[in-house]
C-alpha cells in the first residue's frame, strides 16, 4: 500500500514540484512572518506621518526600478534555461554580460534624472527637507534590488529555484526586520533611519546573491576563450514587451490603493492593505510554483516537448489551487478572529475585503499559469497586450466602483480585472499553443481523445 502510494506521488512529482517546493514554501513562510512583523513594528513606532512617507518612498522606488530593470529578470532567466538546453555559452555568457551592462546604464539615467528632479524641488523650497533626503536613499535602494534580482534570475535560469527565492524572499525581509528591531531598542527608528536599514539589508542580499551565483551557476568556469555573443535586436525586441508587463504589475498592484486614498479615506486605504495582506497567503503556492517551473517550460518549448511542457504546467495549477482553497477557507471560518489576533479588533471589518480578493486568486490560481507559459514560450507581446488592456480596465472599475463601495469595491474591481486577464490569456495559450493549463485539463484531454 505504501509502496502504491509512493509510486503514484512520484509519478505525479516527476517534475519535483512538491520536493523543491517543500524548501521554497519554507522560505516564503519566512518572508511573510517577517513580512507581517515588519508592518506591525513600523506602524506602531513610526507616526502615522512618519509611516506614510515612508511608504510613499517605497513606491517611488517601485516606480523608478521600472526602466532600470524593464523585464530583465524574465529575460535573463528565459534566455540563460533557452542556451542551457542548446548548449550554446557564447550567448549565455553574452547575455549575462549584456543584461547587467543595461541595468547600469539605466541606472545612471534614472539617478541623473531623478537627482536633478530633487535638487531643483529643494532649490524651489528653499533647501533640502527630511523627506528629500528619503527620496534619495531610493537610488541605492533601486541600485541594490535590480542587481540583486538579476542575480536571483540567474541562479533561476540554472535551475537553482530554491536558492533564487531567498535573496529577495528572505534574506532582505529577516534582516531588515532585525536592524528595525534594533533601531527601535536603541529609540532610533525614523523614516529616514528605516529607509537607510532598507537600503543595508538590500546590499547585503545582493552580496549573498552575488556569491551564490559564482558557487551554483560556474560562471566564473565558463570558457574564458570563447567570445561572448551579444544579440542587442533580438533581445531589445523581447525585452520591450517583457518590460510593459513588468510595469502594468506594478501599475495594477499599486493602483488600487492609490485610488481608494484619492476617492474614499485613509481608514479605506489601511483595511484595504491589511486586507491584501491577508488575502496574498493564497498566492504562496502559485508564486513559488511559478519559480520553478519557468525555465522548465521555456526548456521544454525549445525541445519540442510539448506534452511535458502541458503536464508541468496543470500539476502547479493543482497544487496552486489546493494552497488558494485552503486560504480562502481559514478567512472565511476565521478571518475576524485573525485580524483581531494580528493588528487588532479596528482591522476586523477587512474580513470581508480578504474573502473578496483571496476568492479572486484561487480561481486564477485554477485557470493555470497561463501569462508565465506564454512569457516562456515567447508569446510576451500577446501578455503585455492583455495585461496593459487589464489595467486600464481595473482603472476604469476602480473609478466606478470605490465611491460607492470603499475599499470592497476596489477588492472587486481587482478581482474582476485580474479573472478577465487570465480568460484571455488562457484563450490565447491554446490559440498559439493548443494547450490549456488549467486544473481540468487532463479530464477534458482525455474526453475528446
């Protein structure tokens, strides 16, 4: 019987899912404690004032990461599993090389720019204040993220999923958490201290990201005799779509809670967030799932091998959906009592809006990886078409619907966008690739066999 079992779960794990997953999910559960202690600690030390600047820091730093990085993880990570398959190390190393050279020439623009932006605001005002000093800890904030992910993207690219995830998942968050809590120890956590924590626990993830790529990737043991191999047209024309993708994430993840602080209130605006909060445990499983089969699916397109490519996929959709139930349903049997437990007895209203949201991405979590397969298979201009389409529609629907509704309408409008954009996409995956991936696709493949 055991023995039974343990065949039909490799069977299913042949891909190791479940095995390197156990590992990520340990380090993504990491990363939200860390995360949800990091939120409790500065909004209790930091004033209401204070939090907000600092806040709004961050997402200026979200902002100007856009151009310097511009879907260069998504590429590097693509192009790297792409010349593994074929062998070929005068393009991979050229698109190492060449990847890195860009973000550092955007860099240099985006700090240019921005620099000048600050110095002539201060000139206006009369000198430079506190929260002008904040937004200039986002330029190495911006520097030590972008370098950094690009160096998670590699080690994802050689297959190494776990040790990817950590850099940003982990190493950041826990030591950002620790140098807060001492800050606080010491009564010196401000918003200008906290942003200078950011930007050191940022570098010290890059550095350990840095050393792990020279252990797992042998970089440094390529062949130093063959000439690199730099495609500039090729990947220019890749990276635009892949980069407008990037940016609509960010545009849909930050849009919500920018207009609920426009059109409704700041008590909204922080149900809305704790909300969210909430409602992300149901995107675990699908975030760490999506990490390791990435290259995995853009390998089995360059081979040809297009039922493996069909297969990986559905079994994360599975396992993704089993993780975005179990979510759905500890919010609603126990979502007031959660709240109260975290933040307090005022945030239990938010129940409501983290069964709206959490509902929204178990369903997508059930439809399938579908943007991530076509990313992976090249079909990147098909996504960032919808999903430019999607923002603008959750626009539109925010608008609508947060002066009516507050903060639920806005959980709504996101929900109703985000299942819109996942139709399509499935739509247009088999379309261009005649699969689906979604969790039924095995019965409905074997009905019409």
């Amino acid at each position: 019987m055991k023995a039974d079992f343990r065949a039909r779960l490799q069977r299913f794990d042949s891909f190791g899912l479940l095995r390197v997953g156990s590992g990520m999910a340990f380090t993504r559960g990491v990363s939200i404690i860390t995360g949800v202690a990091l939120t409790v600690l500065l909004g209790r030390f930091l004033d209401v004032e204070g939090y907000g600047a600092y806040l709004f820091a961050l997402t200026i730093a979200q902002m100007l990461a856009m151009p310097v990085l511009l879907g260069l993880p998504t590429l590097l990570m693509r192009q790297i599993a792409i010349y593994r398959a074929e062998q070929d190390v005068e393009r991979l190393r050229g698109v190492i090389r060449w990847s890195f050279s860009f973000a550092a020439i955007t860099l240099v623009a985006v700090a240019i720019s921005f620099g000048l932006y600050i110095l002539v605001s201060g000139q206006a005002q009369g000198g430079l204040d506190a929260s002008m000093l904040l937004y200039v800890l986002t330029l190495p904030l911006v520097g030590a993220l972008a370098f950094m992910r690009l160096s998670s993207s590699i080690l994802q690219g050689f297959e190494r999923p776990f040790w990817s995830s950590l850099p940003d998942g982990t190493i950041r968050p826990v030591l950002l958490l620790a140098f807060v809590a001492i800050a606080i120890g010491l009564g010196q956590l401000t918003p200008l201290w906290a942003m200078t924590l950011h930007v050191a626990a940022a570098v010290a993830a890059l550095a350990w990201a840095a050393v792990m790529v020279l252990r797992y990737c042998r970089i440094d043991n390529l062949d130093s005799t063959r000439k690199r191999r730099v495609e500039t047209r090729s990947w220019l024309s890749s990276l635009l779509p892949l980069g407008l993708i990037a940016a609509a994430a960010i545009i849909n993840t930050r849009l919500d809670i920018f207009m609920i602080g426009a059109l409704a209130s700041v008590t909204e605006v922080a149900f809305y967030g704790i909300a969210s909060q909430i409602a992300g445990l149901a995107l675990i499983g699908q975030t760490i799932l999506n990490t390791i089969i990435a290259p995995k699916i853009a390998r089995y397109h360059k081979c040809g091998e297009q039922v493996q490519l069909e297969q990986v996929a559905v079994n994360a959709a599975r396992l993704a959906t089993v993780g975005g139930v179990a979510v759905l349903l500890m919010i609603v049997l126990a979502g007031d009592d959660i709240l109260s437990m975290l933040v307090g007895s005022a945030y239990a209203d938010a129940a409501g809006i983290a069964f709206i949201l959490a509902a929204g991405y178990a369903v997508s979590a059930a439809l399938g990886p579908v943007a991530l397969t076509l990313n992976m298979t090249g079909h990147e201009r098909i996504t960032a078409r919808i999903v430019w389409i999607s923002a603008a529609l959750n626009a539109v629907l925010n608008a609508a619907a947060i002066p009516f509704f507050g903060a639920q309408g806005a959980a709504g409008a996101t929900v109703i966008s985000m299942l819109l954009r996942q139709t399509a996409m499935t739509v247009y995956l088999y379309r261009t690739l005649q699969m689906t991936s979604g969790v039924l696709s095995y019965p409905l493949r074997k009905a019409h066999s």
